[in-house]
C-alpha cells in the first residue's frame, strides 16, 4: 500500500496527528506493520473481533508506548478508534486492549515480552474479544 493510500484510510482526526507529530505518525506506522506481522506469526492469522485482533491491538499499542510514549500511544490509537463508522462496539473492545498495550509497553519488558505479555492476556480472557 503506498503512503497516499494510507493517508487517505485516516480520519481527520488521526491525519491531525500525522501533521502535528510526524515523527511519531512514522513510529505508530512502524509498530502497526510489526503488530499484524507478529499476529500472524503467533496466530497464523490477522482476525476480526477475535482474540489474534485483541492481540494485535494489544501489541500495537505497546509498541507505540514503549517507543514514542504512552501519551503518543493514547492520543494514536484513540484517534484511530474514532474514525466514523467504527461500531460502537469495537471501539469499546479495541480502547480496552490498546489500554493493556499501553500498559504493557510501559512495563520496561523487551518487545519479545511485550508480545508474549499480550499472548497471554488474550489466551487469559483480560483482552476483550467479540
């Protein structure tokens, strides 16, 4: 997908972000490419509403917050829930697993924990999955 395909996927609000913090918009994109990458490897798949998209989420925001801040991952990834015509839902879902991203990536674990940390919050039911 090339840079204005991905531009032109972001709500108002998120491009805001990009225009303002460019530098970590490059980090959250970085982090977003690991997630779905990682998910896959730990799930064999990228899902919907199940528990590899409760992990990918998880481990986005982590990165993000282990990066560039907890902040950073906080005003990312709300901006990336408020999109319109996100199901109210999945707002709900994707908000709580990217809090226990945050969390996780403020932990001072290595990205291989962090990853193993959301492993287990997903298989442990603390990641919310519909």
């Amino acid at each position: 997908m090339s840079a204005y395909d991905t531009w032109n996927q972001l709500g108002p609000t998120e491009k805001k972000l990009v225009k303002a913090h460019p530098y970590a918009a490059f980090q959250v994109y970085q982090a977003k490419k690991r997630a779905f990458e990682t998910t896959k490897i730990y799930f064999g798949h990228n899902g919907i509403n199940d528990k590899s998209d409760a992990f990918r989420h998880c481990y986005w925001s982590a990165l993000i917050a282990k990066w560039s801040g907890a902040m950073v991952a906080k005003d990312f990834t709300d901006a990336h829930e408020s999109k319109v015509g996100n199901p109210a839902h999945e707002m709900r879902m994707d908000q709580h697993n990217n809090t226990v991203g945050v969390l996780i990536g403020q932990s001072g674990a290595s990205e291989e924990q962090m990853a193993q940390m959301c492993y287990d919050a997903a298989m442990n039911g603390k990641l919310i999955t519909f």
